[in-house]
C-alpha cells in the first residue's frame, strides 16, 4: 500500500525491466495485450487491474508495493510527459505542422466534429528502409459529431 | 508583390475552394500530389513551386495575388495552429497520454534517437466501421540516431 | 464573402439583436432550436448552415455580408472566451473547486473514462426563488470510455 | 495533529475508501449529506467538522491523524485540481465553447452580473441511453447583480 | 453605431474630458451619481444607460458616436487594467502581502466565505496629513457563505 | 535555530491558535498592535521583533523553534499567497475592475504618483447589514509623488 | 488631439532629433531640464507639460499633432520597454545576479523597507577608462520604511 | 563536502551573521574586499576560493560542510531573486521606467551595444539626507560594441 | 522616413531579393561585408549606414522609404526571430541538450565568466559530405571574466 | 540500482572531478571520447555504456551508485539546463539576434529543411588572441530536407 503513486510504479517496472533484459514485446506477448497499450498501461497512463498487475509482478519480479500502486488510477494529466524531451518534441512539432491540415480534412471528410481521444487506439511499428528504418505510428481514433440541440 | 502572406494564401484558398465545392481530395488528384501533403501545402506549411501555384490558381479561380503569395517560403511556426481548438486539442492530448510510451519504444526498438519531423510523411483515411467510422493518421518518419563524437 | 469572420459575425449580431429588441429565446423560437445552441451558434461556436443564415439575417435585419460570414466554419479556440471576465470566471472557479470531486464521481459510477464535451448538450434556466433567483445550467454528455487495445 | 493537509487527508480518504470497497454514494447516504458537496468535502474543498470527520473516520477507519486534518480549512486554489487531466479538461473546453453563450444569456434573463460560484450546489447523475448512458451535471448559483453606488 | 468599443468610447471621455476641464468629481456630481462608480463606468466597467450616457455626451461635448458606445455592456477582463503600471501595481503588492492575512480575518470574523466583489463598492478620499496627504480607498462587500448542499 | 522560516512559523502559529481557540483580536488586544498589522505579521509578512515573538509563543504555547523563527525578517515575495484561492481572487478581481479606475482619480486628486503600498496601513471590518453582513477593508497609503531631475 | 499616444509621440521626437542631429543632451541643456530625465520623459515615461512640449517641438521642428500628444499622461506599463532586448537585458540580469545582495544590505544599512522608485532620480555618464569606456550608471532613491499600525 | 550548494551555504551564512550581530561591511572590512562584492559573493553569486571561505567560516563561526559549500561554483540563474519581493521589484520597475532611456543614452554617447554585466561592479551607499536618507546604488559596467564581421 | 521599421525593411528586402534572383552570398560580396553579419543587418539586426543601405538600394532597386528604413538602429529583442520554427528550434535545442556542458567547459578551460554575445562573429558554411551534406556554424566570442570589486 | 538519477550522477560526477583536480580534457583523452560529448554524456545528456561508466568510475573513484546512475538513458528536457544562467543565456541570445540570418542562410544554400540537433556534433576550443582569448564553438549537423509526400 504505502506511498507510491503511478508514476512512481511505472519508474519501477522500468527499473526491473532493464534489470530482466525484458521487452515491452516481450511483456505484451506474454500478458496477450497490445505492446503500445501496455507500454502505455505500465507507465501509468491506463488501469491496470489486479490479474495483470500480479502477472507483470511475477515477470519481472516487482516489489508488492510496486504490484499494489499499479493498480491505482491512471494519471493522464500534462505532467506525465515532458514535450521538451527531443523524441516527445517531434511529435509536438508535427502536430503544429500539420495540425490545421487535419482539423481540415476532418471537416472534410467527416463533418464537424474531432478524432477521440478516447476511443482510440494506437499501433507502434518499426518498418525497415534501405535508406534508414522508420517510426510508423498509427493513431486511431472515432469519429466524433458535434450535435444540435 | 503584394502584403500577403502565406497564412493569408491559405484562407484565401480555403474560401475559392468552398466557393466552388472541390475538395482537398480533389485538388490532390488534379494536381497529382498527396492529399495530407498538398493540404497542408496549401494552408502554408510546405513549399509550393511556380507550377503548382497556377495549376490551383487555375483550379479554385485565385487572384493573381494569391498565386503569388503562395510561392514565398512556408511558414511552420507555433502561430500556424491553434492547440486550443478541440479538434486539434485531441491531437495534444494524445501526445500528452501516450509520448512517454512512444518514447520507450522508439528506445527499445531502435536505440537512442529520435523519429524525424523532416524526413517525415503522414497519411489520413476515414475508415468505416460499424460502431461509428473511424478517423486513422498514419506518421511515418525516418528513425535518426543520436552520435557520439 | 469578404473578410469577416466568425467572431466579427457574432458581434455583428449582437448588434442588430439590441437594436431590433429581440432576445435569444425569441431567435431560437423563431428558429426552431434550442436557446443555449443558437446563442453559441451565432456568436460563432457552432456551425450554421445557409437556412437559418438567411432566417436570422431577416429576423434581424442582418447585412448579406454578416449573412455570408455566419456560414463559415466554427470557431472553438481559446480566444473565443476570456475566462478572466467575470461572469465566465465564476465557471473556471466551479471546475477548479469541483473537477476533482466530479472525475472521482465519473471514475466511480462510470468507470475510466470522461464526459464528452462533443456529445453535448446543455441548458440554461432561470429559477426563481424568494431569496434570490438562481441561474441552473445544465451539462449533459455522453459517457466514453477509454479502451483497451 | 502533524503535518498532514487536506490534499493529503483527501488522498487518505480515497486509499482507505477503496481499501473498504464503500462508493462516495454511500458514504454521503452514511452521513447524510449530498454526494456531490461530500465527495468534494473530503477532498478537501469544503470545511468538515469534527462530527464528520470522526463519522468518515469510523465508517472507513482513518488513522487519527487523518480524522483530525480533515478538519482543517478547505483549500481551493489552482493546485487543488490538474485540470490538463482528460477528465477535467472537458469541463474546461465546455467553458471555452459555452461560456461567451452562457454570458449572453445572463445578461438578457438576468441583467448585468454572475451565477455565484460560493452560493452555489451542483448535482452528478448518471443517466441511462440506449446510445450510451450519459453524465448529467446540474450548475445552481444564486444570480448577483452589480450595484450601483 | 458603429465600431467603437467601451474601451475607446472611455478614451474619448478622457480626452474630451482634459479638453473640458472638467474632473471625474464634477461629472459626478453633475450627474447625481458615485464618483468613483462614475469613473468606472465611464472607463468601461459599469453598464450606462441611455439617460447617462447623454448627460455625460451634454456635459463633455462627446461625439454621438461615443454616446452610443458607452451604452454598450461593461469589459470586467484582465485587458481592461494594466496591472505593470505602477500606480496599479501597489494594488496587486497589497493583495501579495495582505491576502493571507485578509482571508484569515474573514475565516475567522465571519466563516466559510468571500467578501463579494459583485455586491461591492468602493470609495476614494483624499486625507490631508502634516507627513504628506494620505489615499484612502475603502472596499466593501457582502460576505458570502459557502453552502453545504 | 534550525530549517524553520517564516512561512512555517505562521502555519504553526495559526495550527497554535486554533488549538487555543484564541482569536486574531484577542492577540492583537494582548501584545497591543493592530489587527490585521500583527495578523500579516504572524503570518510572516511583517517583522516580529523578539519580544513580541516572545509574547505570542507565551500565549499560543508556542515550541521555541518557532518563537525563534519568527523573528527571522518578514517575505511578502509572490508566493506568500495563492491568488487563486476565491476569497483573495476577489481582491485580483477588485484591482481588475477598479485599477483603471482609481489609478484616474489619483491622477486626477493627486497629482502624477502613487499610493504608498510601504508607507501603509489597513483597517479590517465586519460591518452588520440587514441584507447580510458587510467585509469592510480600508487602503490607507501615502500619496509619493514621481519627481523631475 | 487626435490619435497619437505617448508612445507614438515619442518615436516621432527620435526620429525627428535623428533628422535634425541633436543630442538629448543638447535638448536637455536647452530646456533646462536633466538628461536622463528629459530623455524617459519625451520617450513618454514622465509628463511633459505644455511649456516643455512646446519648446521641444520648436527645437525639433515636431508636428502640432505630436507637441499635442507629448502632453498626455505618461506611460509607464511594462509594455513601455523590451527587457528582452540585448542592452536592457543586461540591467535585468543585473538585478537578478545583485538583487539578493542589494536587499540584504537594504535590510542591514536602513531596516525594513524598500529604495522608492518614484522618490527617485537617476544618472547616467560615460567614464572614460584607458581598458575601455564605462557606463556609469547611478540609482538613487528615497529609503521608504514598511510602517508598524 | 556533502549535499549543500551555494544558496543553502548563503543560507548558513546570513544565519550565522545575525547570530554573531556583525554586519555585511564588516565582513568586508575583515576579509579586505568590498561590501556590495562580498555579500552577492557569500550569498551565492560570486566565486569564493579558499582563503576567503576559511577566512569568514573563522569569523563566522561556520561549519565545515558550509565552508566547503562556499566554494563551489556560484550560481546566478533566475531562481537566486524573488523579483516579486517588494524591495528587489523597486528595481525590476527602475528597469521597466527608465530601460528605453538607457538604450537611447547607450546608443548616443557610445554607439550600438551594451553596458557589460559581466565587467562590472557596484556600489552601495546611505546617503543622509533632511527629507529622508536615500539609497544609492551606483551601476558601473564597460562598454561593449558589437563588431562588424 | 515614414512608418517602415527595421523588420518591415527586412521584409521588402527579402522580397526584393528574391525577385531579383540575388543571393546573400551576392550581396555581401557585392558589399564587401560578410555573408552572415550582411544577412543579419539587412533582416534588422544590426545597423546599416547610409552607404551599405544605398548600395544595397541600388543593386536590389528597393524603394528608398526601405533604404531610409535600413538605417534605423537595429532591432534585436525576442519578437525578431521565432524560436518555435523548426530550424530555428533546432538551434534551441542545441543549447538544451549541450548549454551544461559548454557552461562546464568555459569554466574549466578559461574560468569564471562567459562567450560574449557582443564581441561576436559567426561563420555559416555548407560542407559537403557524402552521407549528405551539412550544416558547420562556427560562434566566436571573447571571453568575459567577472571581475572582482 | 537506487534512486539516483542521471542529473544526480553527473553532479557526482562534477563533485569527484573537482575533488580528483582532473579535467574534462583529461576524461575525455582517458577514455578516447570527443571533449564535448563525453562532457554532455557524463552531466547526462548522452547514453554511457557500461565500460565508459566503469572506466570513468575507476579514474575519478565514484560510488558503485552513481556508476550504475550514468547507465540510464540520457535526460534532454528543458530541466537539464538552465538557459537564465548568464554563460547559457548568452547562447540564448545569440539563437535570438542570428536566428532568422540562419534560416535565411539554411534555405538559400540547402533548400527546405533544417540542421539536424541528431546526427550533430559540436567542437569547443580556446582561441588565443592578444585582445583577449575567445571562446570558439563549432556546430557541426547534417542538413535534413523536408519530403514532399
């Protein structure tokens, strides 16, 4: 129980990851969940419940309390990521550039409305280039109207 | 020539093109490039070259001025893009939500880098689905490692 | 056509309501719509579509021009408010004292999810009462819950 | 008596609540106040007497230590709640869509002045609907009229 | 008509003032209201109706013009003061070294509460001292309780 | 002696008093200085000489490491008060409304200068009103008057 | 009359002395008025009284529409300079590498209070020194002890 | 050797001087440098070398830990000054009034650059005076010009 | 004369430029000055005499109003570059990821002081590589001890 | 294993190394690694493998904690420099006042693209000059092209 929140839990499972030689693969493969999800999950941005947090404890051989704060809610709010990190910019940097493209195609091609953020998934994929591999993302999410009322 | 900007071009194309209801679909197919790239383009953050400038002058009807505005240099800066808009926003918060997974996999998979913003290409498709249709962004950026010197 | 947009449209009609003397209920009765989603329709917050354009420009005596710029897209940033006003304030002030008691009532009786603010109505009442009357707003959006992938 | 603070007896109500499996529902029919004003009272957002204090204390077995910081002042500053949390910020967005509407409609069925956020209540439903049950939040404040002077 | 605002319309009472030679206490006094009232709602902060607004227009020799502007509603946001300029900036010191202390004194002389900033007024005297006359500005306000609910 | 200053003297006076059930009045009548002067100095905005410290740790029975630490020189830097906090956001509020305001009227009444926020003193009241008791606050500065060289 | 603030009156006294070659000291010598003084004076930052305007506006060969506007109250926001600018930076960085240290020997050499900045006056000279010449600046400002009430 | 770094060994050493009653210059006179130099120097702003250190922790009384903080490398970010501290804000505001007139003196009796902040040194001095003894802080920098390259 | 600034200047001069189809390169030249110090005058932030604007006038045929503009004193604070474009970014990033260590190696390899930012020249060279080519920008700057007094 | 972090271990680092009298240079020839970078790897801005971390534990005599520290991945945030310090500021202002000259060079001589921060290295040299040594710091990134897609 204790002190621990999230945050701190996800640090430890990064900690004894490294220490196991363990992948994010690996883990998702061997709890049958989605690597991108799980990654996620264990940093502490999605629950994780009881049956997963104790098989992700047996894994990689986490503390109790680590397998008891994981279990707490997900903490989502801006502190969870630093967007000054160079690989977290990028991805600031490409929703500046093309932000307004995709508010416009999403007009136009759905209506008024947004992508969930919500009801969305996201796959993670590296893709082998004779000119340099590539990070291909994909980002997933419902179509959401505006209504009248 | 002229005071307008790129920005300026931009409004000025989305309101010929609402004008004379052709999409951005179509103004990618008639002009032979992709439909995320020439959108954007078009709203001011990529390059457009002499040729293109009058094939979509031509198109939506511009103003000679228009035309010409359209040839300065891209402008990618913070003021392109309002994050607080709610369509955008989604995109913000699904950096916020997930680049700390996003940055452990590109560490895992690839090593100590980054995806590139510049040697980068997206994709966008509304994707049918039985529960309401889907909006999927495909980012596709060259890996690039850190050196050591 | 022009150079109006949105905002200078709302302001527009602002205008031509206090000159006319007609109130916001009577636009949305004359019109057929709900109150609450007029008023922010026409001040520039959601869509409004060639018929009532033209319906409001004769109730008020619109200019074409304000008639025009009504129909373009919404305008949602975070300049369409200023939060520092304050009759707005008194609402930032609600979510700063109650956000925290509200997301532990969603978590609770909903599960891991948020309160769409896409999927959402809301009304605006006034209730009498012998101490003072009451301003009662109702918020009302369909439940979403993150998923699991 | 210690270091403890309201945010830090907060955070220990929410541990033992869940360690208990009682809902904020029941807790609030258990002393008999409203769900809503009880939820936010013991996250530290309004003043709880030793009476309540000491009925939480034993309906969830708080540490003492517990039981006597929930009697401290409230706090509701900024810090008391992350409102880039999801949750929380679509309570902000709906005051960025809304809240210009909101001001307007005050104005004309009130006059010149503001829904009281201190004379104020809120109320949280779940509402069933076959397209997704929906989360209701009732604002009531008390309308303060500026005076003259 | 037209586009002035309450803000320009303000500046022009200002300058039609200074030309006048008329101070903010005469205009008061002429028009059988509050001296600093007056200056506010002249400045953009109070609603003035037509009765006012041609007293003040008589007096000052105002354009119709501003007339007409100074009956629209009141601007309360953060852009009507520049709280950097000095003579305001020892206001915000005062609240920096007070504030605690003000609230304690209203915790503790009347409970739960604020001291209303909509239920207010507020009176500037000028105090004659040996040492250097003294400003002596005097708030008043309604306390307001929070409810339980 | 120690790590405690001045900020944590006063929240141990104040946790003190509460546990004596001794007023602000009730001190200030005992060491003989004003009100609001020995509230704002407890709480660590004004100097506390030794004897004074002294006599306030007598009657609160304060340990010696905060009679100690009160006598450290007073802070009244930005974070001595969270402006957020709704009983002194209207104070920000009152600046908001009424600087323009009453920076016109010194101007006017005074000459070009300033009211003292240092050559100052304050009068705090509770002011009974049949509509509902009133927080009387009264601002009493020296005027300082900018000067040519 | 007209349109033109102080600051706007100000770039045309520069760029009017820029036509003309003359000093501020030379204007200050044939005003009588100090340099420093005369120079944060017509920049707009301390009132010019008709006389001055006048003289000024002879010597400058200044329109009738800028001698107007020099006469309007002074401008003293923190919009009135640039702190970002390399030359004014370096007074910031100033008070940011010495403030601690000028506070402590405020506290130590005069008591609990403050250098006025509006009992103030300022020089400026250029040193000369065979290493380089010198900026001399000298502050001086009324000592203002916080008061005892 | 240990954890402490310079702010906290200032720390030491202002405690440790209110301890002994002896006085900034005093200091300066034992050690034989000067006064304005030595504090910014042991408050942390300025390197120390060991000769000085040993010297004031003899003179002082400090420990060992706090002598050999001393002599780490000083720090002069932003977080050394509280620039809303009454007394350091005097400055801050020096710098907003008369930042412009100093930029224009600069530019006319040196040419295009700056006062250096790094080659630079300050004096600190009472000033008797009938009306009230006054501040003066004399700034004294070389100047710098930018180069043509 | 006239309302043209430096940045406007810059502008025209980029315009002129490019329609002319001359390069920095060119220009500098052509001007006897260096490629990056005549690229950085000419866009505002350095200044230009009455010769280099004139010949720069006559080979680019701008309008005299840029030429009499060019001549103004440069401009050089925040608003003269956007830092969140992305290659200038990358430069901001630069001295994110390496201003530690270069702090380090300045106080390591010449003591306790700075790179001047004034006594300054940089060098831009393409530099052809067979894995593509790079950028080589070579910053050059005194070194500045801080003095002792 | 533990809980230091990189920023911890680099100023473990930097408190062996100035105990030990050993350079940066000196590291950087022991463990045949560029100067800059193993001075950015070691204060923890690039990844260090086992073997460096051993090697540079061995010569400066670091704690087994802190060798273990400088394994984990490098931190590139925005907190692993403070750009207010005066030698890092100084890089700051340069980014500022040459920025848009570098853009400017970028694209005439490169096209649409940047320098990458990625594939980047960085030379540090001191540069002997009889009017005062200089600071020579070479910035050294492949030229990345934005794709049309």
């Amino acid at each position: 129980m204790g002190e621990l929140g999230r945050i701190e839990a996800g640090r430890g499972v990064v900690r004894a990851k490294r220490g196991k030689g363990i992948s994010w693969a690996e883990i998702a493969a061997e709890v049958g969940r989605g690597k991108v999800w799980v990654t996620a999950a264990l940093l502490g941005q999605h629950p994780v419940d009881r049956e997963l947090a104790e098989q992700v404890g047996k894994l990689l051989g986490l503390d109790q309390e680590i397998v008891e704060a994981l279990q707490l809610p997900p903490v989502r709010g801006a502190h969870v990521v630093d967007t000054t990190e160079p690989a977290v910019y990028r991805l600031e940097e490409m929703v500046q550039v093309y932000g307004s493209a995709i508010h416009e195609l999403i007009r136009e091609e759905f209506g008024d409305g947004i992508m969930s953020a919500i009801d969305f998934e996201m796959d993670f994929q590296r893709v082998a280039d004779p000119k340099g591999d590539r990070v291909v993302i994909t980002l997933n999410g419902k179509y959401l109207q505006y209504r009248e009322f």
